[in-house]
C-alpha cells in the first residue's frame, strides 16, 4: 500500500509537469513558424515597365526583366555628366514609352 500512494504522488507531479512541457512546446512552435508582415511601404508590384543602362558605352532601353535590350540607342554614355552615367550603370527603371522619352531627350 505504501508504494502505492508513491507512486500516485509521483503522478500527481509528472502529469503537471509534461502538460506544462506541452504547453511551452506548443506555444515555441507557433512563434517559430509565424510569418513575418511585409513592411506597409515595400510595393506588392513593381511598377516600372522599362529600365535604361548602358550597353557597349551607349544608353540602352530594356522591358522590366529582359535580358537583351529593346533598343540601343546612339547616345555615348561618356559624353553624360558622371552622376547620369553612375544611374545608368546601376539601371533608371522607366514607368511608360513617356518617361523614356523624356529620358532620351534630355541626354540628347
């Protein structure tokens, strides 16, 4: 008999603990696999449709994504002043056929 009432007071003193174990497992699981929010000012969709860079010393014209450019145009990337020829190496994205067109004429 008195192991009995051993063994029912080791019990009483498990179950709390593996429920509390569960518990705390549960919970880390929930928070480890929780996703992040996107921050409210990233764009879900780019919104440029072109970008000009510089191909072969010209200024180029590239679709969003392309690998080749749409048009290479004959403007000398060396005759820019130094500030528009770091934008065009690092790629001007180009929202329609106007802002590539003002782009263009004012490297004319």
């Amino acid at each position: 008999m008195p192991q009995l009432i051993i063994i029912r007071r080791r019990l009483l003193l498990v179950f709390p603990l593996a429920a509390a174990l569960i518990g705390l497992s549960a919970y880390a699981l929930t928070r480890e696999y929780t996703p992040e929010p996107l921050p409210a000012s990233a764009p879900a969709v780019p919104t440029a449709k072109y970008a000009a860079r510089i191909v072969e010393g010209r200024v180029a014209i590239y679709r969003a994504g392309a690998r080749y450019p749409m048009e290479i145009t004959d403007i000398e990337a060396a005759s820019l002043p130094r500030a528009d020829q770091e934008a065009l190496e690092a790629g001007i994205d180009l929202a329609d056929e106007e802002a590539i067109a003002h782009l263009l004429e004012d490297y004319s």
